[in-house]
C-alpha cells in the first residue's frame, strides 16, 4: 500500500491541530476553577445592586457560568452532542436575562415581553436543533427537511403568540383586526 504524500500531510495536521485543542486534565481542571471564580465575583458584584437590576445580575452571572461551562465541555469532547449542549446554554441564558428584564414591566408589556423572550428562546433552540442535525453524519436529508419545518412551524406559533399578545392592548374592532391579521400572517 502507497501512502500518498499529499493525504499523509492533511492526516497529520488535522491530528496536530485536533490535540492542540484538547486540554490536559490539569488545564480542564484549572479552567473550571477559572469559571467557578469569575461567577462568585458575579454574584458578589450584584450584592451592590437593589430590585430587579440585582436579580437580572444575578441572571446573567449564572448564564455566563452556563455558558462557560458547556464551552469547557466542548472543548473537552469537541462532538456534536455537547455543540447542541453550548447551543442550548446559551439560548437558556439569554432567556432567562430576558424574562428577568421583563419584570421592570408591568401589565400587557410585561407580558408582550415575555411572550417575545419566549419567541427569542424557541428560534434559538430550533436552530440548534437544525443545526445538530445538519451535522450529523447518519442523518438523511429528509431527516434535515422535517427539523426545518419543526422550527419553522415552532418558530412561526411563537411569533404569532407574542403579536397576539401585543393585540391584547387594543379594544374592540382594532384588536379583532390585529388578530385576524395575526392568524393570516402566521398561518394559524
């Protein structure tokens, strides 16, 4: 059997390159102490702040924390299970800040608001899914076809729930109008 040189290069870089990525077990372990460290100062650094600020604070230190715990995760085991996993972190923490923003609200813009952080969530969640799909080796295209249309028909009830909402503010012949349009715009 011949190896050809060109082959025998490609080989050997992406092997470099794959185990300059990987950390030992003291780099793991020092890089989770790392991410332990800066989310105690965090959370310290919202003990300063009053009412809803100190809460959203506190959300978007345990997010960080999330997110860098899965981005260690995947740096760990570089798979697709834990790229849907970094996905899903960060969808999750960017919703709960979001949820959390909204309770400076009060009424139906409280509740326009989370309707749309809901939304918000639900498209990057689907995406992610579309994403693990598309980078799955056994999947089929008919396979990447139907988690499209999952997330477009996910994605799609989503947006119509937060205009419906936002339809809630009117009265009368206007909200009956706004949702009508609603129903046609969102094919519900």
């Amino acid at each position: 059997m011949k190896i050809r040189p060109q082959l025998f290069a490609v080989c050997t870089a992406a092997f470099m390159v794959s185990s300059a990525f990987a950390l030992t077990p003291a780099e793991h372990k020092a890089e989770k102490a790392r991410i332990e460290a800066e989310y105690k100062s965090a959370k310290e650094q919202c003990k300063a702040l009053k009412d809803n600020a100190k809460d959203v604070c506190s959300e978007q230190a345990k997010g960080h924390e999330k997110v860098a715990q899965a981005e260690l995760d995947y740096k760990a085991a570089a798979n697709e299970s834990n790229r849907y996993k970094l996905a899903k972190a960060k969808a999750d923490a960017d919703y709960d800040v979001a949820k959390e923003k909204c309770d400076d609200l009060a009424g139906n813009d409280k509740d326009v608001c989370k309707k749309d952080a809901k939304g918000n969530h639900i498209k990057a969640l689907e995406a992610a899914k579309v994403a693990q799909v598309s980078h799955d080796p056994g999947a089929k295209p008919s396979d990447l076809a139907q988690a499209r249309k999952d997330a477009s028909d996910k994605t799609r009830e989503a947006d119509y729930k937060a205009v419906k909402q936002r339809c809630d503010a009117l009265s009368g012949n206007a909200k009956e109008t706004c949702i009508t349009d609603a129903k046609r715009q969102y094919g519900q």
